[in-house]
C-alpha cells in the first residue's frame, strides 16, 4: 500500500479558483516537503514543515501540517496557469537525519485561462 | 535556494551499453546524495543513498551491480546504468539535502534515459 496517500490525483479549476491538495499517511511525517513539478523536469522546492500544526506561506500558496503530524494540505489561493504542474508531497518517515524522502503519486493541477 | 545539476538532461543509448549520469551539488557540499527514478505518471522511487567516502546504499529490489553509484566527492555523485536494456528507460533524478535551509532536500533538473 502507498505509504503516503494523494488526494485529489488531478485536478482542473478556472483560473482565480482557490484549490486545495491533501496528503495522507498512516504514520508520522518527521518533515514533509511540497515540491512542483513539470512533466519531465526536476522538483522545484515549495516548502517544508516539521512541527504539528505548523503553517507556511510563500505568495499564494500555503501548506499546513497537523498536530498529529500525520497529513498535510497544500492551498493555492486564487490559482494561475503558472501554478499548474505536478505537485507532489515528500516526507521523512524515519525520523532519523537520513533524509530519506518517500513521495506521494502527485497532484496533476490544470488551470485554465 | 541551493543548487543541483544533473548531466546529461538526456541520452538515448543502445541495447547493452553503460551510461554514466552526473550530479552536482553546485554552491554546497553534500556527504550524501540520493538517486530516484521516476516512471510515467508515477511518483518517485528512491533508488539508492550516495556516501561521500563509501559504499552507496541501495533499496530493496534494486541491483546494486545494475547501477553502480559512485560518490567521488563532496559535490558529485555518479549513476552508471551498466549493460542497460530497454526496461531501464526512465527518469532519474537525484537530489542532496542542504542543511543551511532546515536540512530541505533540493533535486536535479532530471535525467532522461532511453534505451534501445
């Protein structure tokens, strides 16, 4: 079974939609980290987030990590074409300083004009 | 943010052929890096954990004599794909941690490989 669960797998909204992309896992995240893609192209780092309930926000985009530590949601606020790609949550699921990431399948977002 | 090349972006190679992929860390040091490799529409999977200065770390199910890592310092780790077949088409990726934003893991551009 997949050790971090994505949800939704895609996604399509009109441009100036607020969207939200969760990510799940049975087990604590020691770090979760939010990363864009484009298809076939690297990762583009997004943010980090450690503590329960921990919020960050970088221009429209927001993620939030629980108390339990055990899922996260991404946010884009008022969604552009830029924003569209593959977004794709990674965790630490050692909690160990390995930094070993496991990755969710990703969130395929579409945003049209 | 930091910095992570990957060289080549793309090769296409012949059935049986090795092919040698670079990464670099370019404005960091990096002990350890790590290689993923990426299907269609599919998430990443972590091949294996580079080691500055010693044997590379492999996951389960991936043939260590198949992809021989090679981590030959502070800023460069090497994926040989050795007699490769076509079953080893792929995206692989690689990324290294950088503590000096919270230890956030920063990854290559990408590799593309194909095999005839």
């Amino acid at each position: 079974s997949q050790e971090l669960e994505q949800s939704p797998q895609s996604l399509i909204v009109q441009e100036g939609k607020n969207l939200t992309i969760n990510c799940t896992s049975s087990k604590t995240l020691y770090g979760l980290y939010w990363y864009k893609q484009k298809y076939g192209e690297g990762l583009i780092f997004l943010m980090m987030l450690q503590k329960g309930g921990e919020e960050k926000s970088h221009e429209k985009i927001t993620a939030k990590l629980d108390e339990k530590k055990q899922q996260s949601s991404l946010h884009i606020t008022a969604s552009q074409p830029s924003h569209a790609g593959i977004y794709l949550c990674g965790a630490d699921m050692g909690g160990g300083s390995n930094y070993k990431l496991t990755f969710g399948k990703g969130t395929l977002l579409t945003v049209n004009p | 943010g930091a910095v992570v090349s990957q060289h080549p972006s793309r090769v296409i190679c012949k059935s049986g052929t090795s092919v040698k992929i670079e990464c670099r860390s370019l404005d960091f040091q990096a002990t350890t890096m790590f290689w993923y490799r990426q299907f269609p529409k599919k998430s990443l999977m972590l091949m294996a954990t580079s080691n500055e200065g010693s044997k590379a770390t492999y996951e389960q199910g991936v043939e260590k004599d198949k992809f021989l890592i090679n981590h030959a310092s502070l800023t460069l780790s090497t994926l040989t794909v050795t007699s490769a077949h076509p079953e080893d088409s792929s995206f692989y990726i690689c990324s290294a941690p950088f503590s000096g934003t919270g230890d956030t893991q920063y990854f290559g551009p990408g590799t593309r490989l194909t095999v005839l």
